[in-house]
C-alpha cells in the first residue's frame, strides 16, 4: 500500500485534473491502475478524434465559402455575332473560393490536423505552473516523426498496383519540406546552441512568426511569384480554383456520367446487364463514386469521411472496378509512367485495306513505362500475297520518344487489273531495345482486298439491340471481296414480334454502293411509347443485287427494340438515390436533430449493410457521438460558432488526455518524454492516418494524401511551441525579478534535442527518398505506388527509419546510449 501510496504523491503537482479520486485509488492494485488508465487514455482518444473531426468539418464549411465574379465571354464587346441588336458587353457568373487552399491548408486545416498536439503543449506548460514539460514537446517531435515515415510509407503501399500519384503543386511541397526540417533545426538551435536549456522572449516570437511567414512563402510559391513570366496572372490563375458544385445527382448529371463518360458507360452495363436491369442501388453507388471523383476535395473532407467510417457512421460507396473491365483497362496505354518495363505490340493483331488505296497504316503502341526512349524493329514478310507483285517489302526501326505512347508503319499497297483472292501478308516486331518487352501482338496480318470485282455484300452483324428512345436504327452493310463499279441491292423489313407503322416503320428500299465504296449505312425509324411493352423484334433483309455482285452469309439480320419506359424509370430512381447519398457526404450541412440521428445510428442509419465491425465501432464511440452531438452545426454562423466550441471541447479532452498519459507513464516507469513520442504522437496521428489513405487511393494526385504533412509538422513547431513559449517567458518576466531563477524559462528535457536531431535526419532522408521517386523511372516518377517491388522496398524503409528514431530516442531517454 506503500508503494501505491508513493506513486499517487508522485502525480500531485505533474496533473491538472487526474486523479480525481486520489484516496481511494491509493488502495488499487499498480498494474491494476495502469490498465485503467490504458484503457481510459484509448477511449479519450476515441473522444478527441471525434471532436477534431466535427472541428475539421466547421474548418471545411468556413474555408469552402465562394464568391462569384464575373469574367467577360469571347463576345464581351457585345458583338453577337448575328444581325442581333447589341445589348451591351457578356459575362458569365461563376463561383471562386475565398479560401486559397495553400492558405486554408497551412492555417485552419494544418490546426485542425495538430489541435490535440498543439493545445496539448500549450496546456502543460499553463498546468504546470508556466514550467515546461516533457509530454507537450515530445508528442509534437514523434506526431511529427509518426507523420512523416509512418503515413508517408503506408500511402506509398496502398496505391493500387500499376497505378502511381504525383505531387502536382510541388512548388508548395518545395516550401513546406524546407520548413519542415527547417522548424526542427531551429527549435534543436533555441534548446542546445543559442541560448542553451533557457527560451528567452524573443525566440518564442521569432518561433511564432515563423508561422506567417510560411504562408506567406507558400502562397507566393502556389502563385508562381518567383518565376519572371508566370504563365497566368494571379486573377486567372485564381480561376484554376474555381469551385466545383456539389453535385446534386439529378436524372440529368447521371444521365450525363452514362451517356458520356467512360466509367460512366460501365454505369450503363451495369444498369442494363445482358437486357436485364439490375439493382438500383448498386447503380446509385457507382454513379455516386463517379462524382465524386470529378471533384477536388480538401483535407478535411477526407479526415471527416474517415472518421465517420472509423466510428461506425456513414460510409463512402467509392467505386472499384468491375472484373469485366479489368481486362480492358490492362489493355489501355500508360501514360502517367507507372511501369518500370515498357511493353511495344501492334494495335490489333489484323489488319485489311482496298487493293486500290494505296498504302496501309498499321499501329504500334506502348504501354507500361513511357518516360524514356525506346526502340524496336519491325519487317515484312511474305503470306499469300507476294512482295514486288501485292506489296512493297519494308523493314525499319520504330522509335519512341520520352512521354510517346503511339506510332504508325506505313506499307505501300500495289494495285493492278487483275482480279485475285484476298491475299495476306505478315508484320513482325522483334529485337526491343534495353528495358523493351514485346507484348502479346508482336506480329500481325494485313489482308489486301481486291478491288477489281463487284464484291459481296451482306450485314456487317447478325443482330442489333436499340433502345426505343434512340428514335432509329442504324444498319451498316458491307461490300467485301471487291468494289468494282456501281453496285445496287434492295433491302425490306418485315414483322416478327414488332409492328410496322406501331412500333417501327417499314422500309423496302434500294442501296447504291459507288464505285470504290466499301460500306452504306440504311436508317429505320423507330417509334417510341409511354406503354410499357415487351421487346419487339424484326427482320431486314437483302435482295436482288446487281452487277455481278452477290449476297453473302449475313444477308438479313435482327433487330431488337427495347422498351426503355423502365429503363427511364431506373434513371430516375438511380438519380434519386445518387442524390440521397452525395447529400449524406456534404460537410457541415446536418442539423442538429440530424446530428443526433447520425450518432445514435450504425453505419448512417443503413443497417442492412453494416458490418459487425461497424457496430463494434458504434458502441465504442456512441457515448462520444451522442456528447458531441451537442456542437452547434457547422452551418450556423458560417462555421464559426462549430469551430470555436469545438476547440475549446478538444482542449477539455486534451488535458485528461496530457493527466492520463503522464500518470500511465509513472505507473508503468516510463518517462514523459517517451510516452509522448509512442502513445501520445500514436492517438493523435491515427486518424489522420485513415485520412491519407483514403485520399492516396480516390485523389489522381499525392497532394491531399501526403502534401500537407510537411506545413502541419512546420505549423506544430511554431504554434505548438511558439504560443506556449511566448506565454510562459512572458509570465515569468513580469512576475519574477530579473536576478529571480524563477524568471528563466529553462528546458528540463534532456532527451529533446536528441529526439530532434533524430526526427531531423530521418526527415531529410524520406524527403530525399521522395525527390528520387519523383524524378526515377524504377519508381515510376511519381511520389507514390509505381512498381511493386520498389514501393515496397521504400515504404519499408520509411518504417524502418521510425523504428529506428522510436528505439534510439527510447534508449537515449534511459541513458543507454549517450552522445
């Protein structure tokens, strides 16, 4: 009893609020208590991460606010262009941001990001009488360390194998890299060189005002201030941040993702399947993901998609590929250089031209590795058709260029009078420069159709499907084995299950095929209904062709017409659903009773597609989500009032948070200073983790995944330590004499400087690690994913580099190594 005794004298003085009941706490067993407040430190932690996202979503809704301006149109001197009157000058009205987002990002989005760290500092230095402490500077130094390697090396991994994300602004990453190791060699000179264990007044200003200036040098670097001819001046270039609506997912913006975008059509697919139309709701998903990849989101939409997902809320329905379009997209070229072996094939393994058009082109592409300079051999050679007689034999070099993906092998075709077979020859690649493969179609047929007969004319396919709404069907004929002369055929419908004059209308009509013409496309009208019926089907078929030509195997065909009313329909519950769920994810937009509604439902109130975990998650945090509730909305004052009560709840938890792990650390003997730089930096740093990985696999660029870790590690150094230093040494001067010991705000860390040391080197090594993967091509240059094996190797690397800063610094703490 004794001896618990002593450990509850050894927390009066190093806590403000913990243990609240000192007394009987004395009786528990140590190991007991240290369990206790294990298990009470992870729930606060739970508590805070909470919190700081409700704090990060007042931080988007204030820093998403737009303006509109006007901009004048090409016709802006009010010229019409017609024989209109004119009405004066035309512009157009758009929204801008207020907020510049490397503004946003190093202020109100690197706080939100650092709260618990930097209030954390700043409330032990005031709890402990304005004396420093261990636990505030070393959660700051190891959240950095953890940020750095820790995210840095699982963003690297989780990007998608054959897939790479580059840093866009780099010229903002530049300065934010500078002064995230600059920060740290400035705080090791305040502790260890300029004024040695002592901060005087005027270096937690200068700390402080290091703040400023990073903004102000990364805003200039955003804006391209330092070049001598920018390539915009800064009204356009504020234009590149012109605001992306929310979508609202009407039958019109899915209609637009089907019908016209690729991934769009896959939309399509999967709504019709094989004319079956399939679940809404999976529909409804993807066309959600689809917009949602249209549109830039900020740091805090992440952190706060996230957490909502970490604490068994909502969830983000981000759209993966389906296995049918696999295939396709293996297939399609690389052009962002994500591949460390460039593979050279011919575009399509067949090829067929005219006698008479005088030359083919054949295409060679390359996919995989494009970012550098490639070579391959190509040559002709003989199949039916003969060189000098059909053909005229070539062989060569293909080169590509550095970023080329495409090129074209031109052959000349001899044409004569006399009527042959079509006849083939053969192209082969071979022989690939050094880092070339040849891929599946290294060699190919190309087919010379003769020109010197009629030809054979029949349907390009068996069957064709359109839907009602299309308002015609469109049917290719085609002319093969020649395209001698003037040529007719007839074409006439006829009724299977479908109506002429209900449902289509007849045709019975002749084609003219010209001299040299080769395909004729015939158009028939289709009639659309508001009554839902089956499908209809029928026939076309060809007749009586002359001048010697004749009718091939395709010589009818088959036309389905799909009732769309249903079709239609689906549109519209899609578009319905596609709305409902992009409302779920606009920040700041809940009310208070919605609010209430969120928290007190698992995965958004959608149960039957919750996991267990999601309800695991759910109990965990409902005390908190029903607590924070109480926050006024986001929307409320623009923000503002969210934001200020939620910095001051992060605060409240932070100082249990700074009492728990002091009291841990005593329990267990383990000192402040290593408990800051593990458990502390751990807890705060993990939600900012599920964040970058979200936003690494989504974003088409590595600046919302890892972009902002360098000005949040620089912004915890000079407000994380600037505030609390300015307000302690300013304490201290005008309380205590000049002569007073008192008066010297003295550093009691020993093992600081050490830890900062460290973090410093690790940093510029994973900066340096960075800039290589940027600029090799074994890397895919790009900061993140590329080839397997190297983004493997370099995420290892940057785990290893913080093992090593946690044992060394550990170990340095309990003076077993010593420098």
């Amino acid at each position: 009893m004794a001896d618990n005794t002593s450990y509850v004298d050894l927390f009066k003085g190093s806590a403000m609020i913990l243990p609240l009941f000192e007394a009987s706490e004395s009786q528990w067993n140590r190991y007991g208590r240290a369990i206790a407040y294990l298990l009470g430190l992870s729930y606060m932690f739970l508590g805070v991460n909470i919190i700081a996202d409700v704090f990060m979503a007042a931080i988007e809704v204030i820093t998403s606010k737009t303006k509109q301006i006007k901009i004048a149109t090409a016709n802006a001197n009010g010229d019409n262009g017609d024989d209109t009157a004119n009405q004066g000058p035309h512009f157009d009205t758009i929204e801008v941001k207020i907020w510049n987002d490397t503004v946003s990002n190093l202020t109100l989005m690197a706080l939100g990001s650092s709260a618990p760290e930097i209030l954390l500092s700043i409330i032990e230095i005031v709890g402990n009488g304005f004396e420093p402490g261990e636990l505030g500077p070393g959660t700051i130094v190891g959240s950095a360390s953890f940020n750095l390697l820790v995210i840095t090396a699982i963003c690297i991994y989780v990007i998608p194998d054959g897939e790479s994300r580059r840093i866009k602004e780099i010229n903002v990453f530049a300065c934010t890299s500078f002064f995230a190791v600059f920060a740290y060699i400035w705080l090791y000179l305040v502790i260890e060189v300029i004024t040695p264990n002592v901060i005087e007044i005027w270096e937690g200003i200068v700390t402080f005002l290091f703040f400023p200036l990073i903004v102000l040098l990364a805003f200039a670097a955003d804006k391209n201030f330092w070049r001598k001819q920018m390539e915009m001046d800064g009204d356009w270039n504020q234009m590149q941040d012109v605001f992306a609506k929310q979508k609202t997912g009407s039958e019109e913006d899915v209609r637009h993702i089907i019908e016209t975008n690729e991934k769009g059509e896959k939309v399509e697919r999967l709504i019709m399947g094989k004319k079956q139309l399939k679940d809404p709701k999976e529909a409804a998903d993807i066309a959600t993901a689809e917009m949602l990849r249209r549109t830039h989101h900020s740091r805090a939409w992440y952190r706060v998609i996230a957490g909502r997902a970490n604490k068994g809320g909502s969830k983000v329905p981000f759209y993966n590929k389906p296995k049918d379009d696999e295939d396709l997209a293996a297939r399609e070229p690389s052009r962002n250089g994500d591949m460390t072996v460039a593979r050279i094939e011919f575009s399509a393994a067949a090829y067929s031209c005219m006698e008479n058009e005088g030359t083919i082109k054949l295409g060679v592409i390359r996919t995989g590795n494009l970012n550098c300079k490639t070579t391959i051999n190509y040559e002709t050679s003989d199949g039916t058709a003969n060189a000098g007689e059909d053909y005229v034999s070539k062989a060569g070099i293909i080169e590509f260029i550095e970023g080329e993906y495409i090129k074209t092998v031109e052959i000349e075709i001899i044409d004569d009078d006399v009527w042959e077979e079509t006849e083939t020859f053969f192209v082969r690649l071979f022989n690939p420069s050094r880092g070339t493969e040849m891929d599946k179609i290294c060699v190919t047929q190309v087919s010379i159709i003769n020109d010197d007969e009629p030809g054979i004319l029949q349907f390009q396919k068996p069957s064709y499907l359109y839907k009602e709404s299309a308002g015609m069907a469109e049917l290719v004929i085609e002319r093969n084995d020649g395209c001698d002369g003037r040529v007719t055929v007839r074409f006439k419908t006829k009724d299977i299950t479908a109506i002429a004059g209900k449902d289509y209308e007849a045709r019975d009509e002749e084609v003219v095929f010209s001299h040299g013409e080769v395909t004729k496309t015939i158009i028939i009208p289709l009639n659309d209904d508001d009554v839902f019926n089956e499908d209809k089907i029928f026939e076309v078929m060809l007749s009586e062709p002359t001048a010697g030509s004749s009718l091939g195997k395709s010589k009818c065909t088959i036309v389905t017409i799909l009732n769309d009313d249903d079709y239609q329909t689906l549109i519209t519950r899609v578009a319905n659903l596609t709305s409902v769920n992009l409302d779920k994810l606009v920040i700041g937009k809940e009310s208070w009773a919605q609010q209430f509604q969120e928290a007190l439902s698992v995965n958004g109130g959608n149960v039957d597609d919750a996991e267990p975990l999601d309800f695991i998650l759910h109990f965990l945090t409902f005390g908190w989500k029903v607590l924070f509730a109480c926050v006024p909305p986001a929307h409320i004052a623009g923000g503002w009032l969210c934001f200020c009560v939620s910095l001051g709840a992060i605060a409240g938890v932070t100082a249990i948070i700074g009492d728990m792990a002091s009291i841990l650390g005593q329990l267990l003997g383990i000192k402040d200073s290593v408990t800051a730089i593990t458990l502390v930096a751990l807890g705060t740093s993990l939600p900012d983790t599920f964040a970058s990985k979200v936003a690494a696999i989504n974003e088409d660029s590595a600046d919302a995944a890892i972009g902002n870790i360098t000005g949040s590690n620089s912004v915890n150094v000079f407000l994380g330590l600037g505030i609390p230093w300015i307000i302690a040494t300013l304490y201290k001067y005008f309380t205590y004499a000049a002569t007073d010991r008192r008066s010297k705000f003295i550093v009691t860390d020993k093992s600081l400087p050490f830890t900062i040391a460290l973090y410093s080197i690790a940093a510029i090594a994973t900066l340096l690690l960075l800039t290589w993967r940027r600029y090799s091509i074994a890397a895919g240059k790009a900061e993140l994913g590329g080839d397997p094996k190297v983004k493997k190797i370099c995420a290892a690397v940057c785990i290893t580099l913080w093992s090593i800063y946690i044992i060394c610094a550990s170990l340095y703490a309990y003076d077993v190594i010593k420098f």
